[in-house]
C-alpha cells in the first residue's frame, strides 16, 4: 500500500520502481549492470603479481638457508676446535676411574 501511495504522489508508474517478477530484464542485460566486465590487464595485473610474489618467495627461501648452512659451518668449526682442545687438556677423570 505504502507503495503505491508513494508512487501515485509522485505520479512514477509503480512498475518502473517495483518491477513485477513475471517480466525481468533478460539475464544478458542485468549482467553488465551487476557484474563488471573484467578489465583486459587485470589479468596480466595479477600474472605479474603472481610471479613477483613466487620470486620473492624462493628469495627469501634460498636466504635462509644460505643463513642456515652459515651458521652449521661456523658450528661445526666451532665444535672441532672445542674437541681439539678437550683432546689435548690432561684426562683428570681417568685418574679417579681407573679399572
């Protein structure tokens, strides 16, 4: 009702406001007005995004473990330094442990 009355003092036929379901604008016509169409570059857009995304990903991937084998040899050295060392004190533990 309210509807109607709206209409009526605006003096807009009520199907231009509220269409009646029986008649819809055909389905490819209400498309480009509900979905907009995709733009050309959009897609190269996210290509490129893509692919920038995947190098910076292996980048930091390669990085780390370049970090990663850094920090094993430096270790490692550090370890083989420290058994030379041990290898060379006097063994006070076989004076007290002798069978």
């Amino acid at each position: 009702m309210a509807n109607a009355t709206l209409c009526q003092r605006l003096r807009i036929p009520i199907e231009i406001l509220f269409p009646i379901p029986d008649s819809p604008l055909p389905m490819s016509k209400e498309l480009p007005y509900i979905v907009p169409s995709p733009q050309p570059q959009a897609e190269e857009v996210f290509a490129v995004h893509q692919t920038s995304h995947e190098f910076y990903q292996e980048v930091n991937v390669r990085l780390e473990f370049k970090q990663h084998c850094e920090w094993y040899h430096k270790t490692a050295t550090q370890n083989r330094r420290d058994l030379g060392k041990m290898r060379r004190e006097l063994n006070i533990m076989s004076w007290f442990c002798r069978r």
